[in-house]
C-alpha cells in the first residue's frame, strides 16, 4: 500500500434502520433506537470502503481504537449514511473522522483508528494464540 495515498481516502456506509438494528433487539436497553453497535458497525464499514481500492493484494485492516459521540436517536426506518475521511496515517496506523447523517441531522461523530495487516500473518498469529490457549 502507498499510505500516502490513503491519506485524505473518502468512504461511505449507508443503512435503512431494521427492528434488527435496535436496542432493544440486541438486548441492550427498551428504547427501539438504533443500537450504538449497529451505528459502529456502519462507521467501520465507512473507514474499510476508505481502503479498500489503497490495499495491495494479501493486506487488509482492523479496527484498533474508537472514539465516539452519539448525537441523537433514530428509530425503524430511518436512513441514516456514514462518511469516513482519512486525515492521518502513522506507521501503519490510519485515523479516519466519521460522521454519520440521518438528512441534514448529525447522529454521531468518530475518531476511528484501523491498522494495517498482512491479511494471512495476521491470522496465522490468531490462529496460533488460538491453538495455545485451548492447550492450557
């Protein structure tokens, strides 16, 4: 990967809110809003289409530090959209600002940070910490 392409790369997630995506639904409170972790699975897939087209084969990224702030609710129906721009890379490191739109109306803003990886290294070491774990 050039990284210094990476900097300034744009990506877009866009979502129509299900009963599936809701608190509620996720057992995570009893208001049938959109889950946080539903809005942070929207904005990472922001940041991963950012990259995408930057990943030389064998490379992809992870997600490795997250700052949010939820902004407002949404419920069933709505649609909301996520735009992730990368302002910084650092080693292999890229830090993205994400916000996410439902209208004209800010529903939450992000400082997501993702690293880059040897997409079969990565897992060989998951893989092997798997395995020594299951032996203890």
């Amino acid at each position: 990967m050039n990284l210094d392409e990476a900097r300034g790369a744009i990506g877009m997630a866009s979502l129509v809110v299900r009963p599936a995506d809701t608190s509620v639904a996720q057992a995570l409170n009893d208001l049938p809003v959109l889950a946080t972790t539903t809005l942070l699975n929207l904005m990472e897939g922001a940041c991963s289409a950012a990259l995408a087209e930057h990943f030389s084969p064998g490379e992809t990224s992870f997600t490795v530090d997250i700052s949010m702030t939820p902004s407002a609710a949404v419920g069933v129906n709505a649609e909301i959209r996520a735009h992730a721009t990368c302002v910084e890379v650092d080693g292999s490191i890229f830090h993205f600002n994400v916000e996410v739109h439902h209208g004209t109306r800010l529903i939450c803003s992000a400082r997501i940070n993702r690293k880059l990886v040897d997409r079969v290294s990565y897992m060989a070491r998951i893989a092997a910490e798997s395995m020594m774990n299951e032996a203890s």
